[in-house]
C-alpha cells in the first residue's frame, strides 16, 4: 500500500493535482470544533449522541462530543455536526 501511495503522489505531482483526489485514503475535514466532513468512507460502525465511529480503508475515524448528528451521508461523505471535543484516528480493524 506504501508503494501505491507514493505512485499516486508522484502522479498527482506531475498533473498538478492535490494527491487526496486520487488516493483512497480518507480525508478529514474539520470546520472548527461544530462540523467534521469525513471523505472516503466504507461506512458507520456506531452512531450515538457522543460518538460516531466511521469506517475507513486506512481504519477507523473517532469523532466524539456532544449532540453529535449526522446531518449528510453518501457514498463519498459523511458531515457530522454537534459539539466536536476530538477526532481519533485508529489503525487496527474497526469493530
């Protein structure tokens, strides 16, 4: 996997574009401590007021805090709004 990441920023690199866009290796995008967009996600493992837990290829996303709510989700997105306290990354399985 290593070797594909550094293939595609080589790549992303020559064509100028940012290596997010064709790498599948989630991004996380925070919009101060209220919102959090999750790209590249394989799907919620839990979902309660004070914690989501998202499914990635690269493992799981923590995202904990109060009133947490999950105001978008597709394929490519998952917006959680609430009251962010952290965001935990983990590379083991997800449950």
């Amino acid at each position: 996997m290593d070797r594909e990441h550094g293939f595609l920023q080589k790549i992303s690199r020559k064509i100028d574009l940012p290596s997010e866009i064709l790498s599948s290796d989630p991004t996380v995008e925070l919009k101060g401590r209220s919102e959090a967009i999750v790209i590249q996600h394989k799907g919620i493992l839990e979902y309660t007021p004070q914690r989501i837990q998202i499914a990635s290829r690269a493992g799981c996303i923590c995202i904990c805090g109060q009133n947490l709510d999950i105001s978008l989700m597709n394929r490519e997105r998952v917006a959680v709004f609430g009251q962010i306290e952290s965001v935990q990354y983990r590379k083991e399985p997800c449950l």
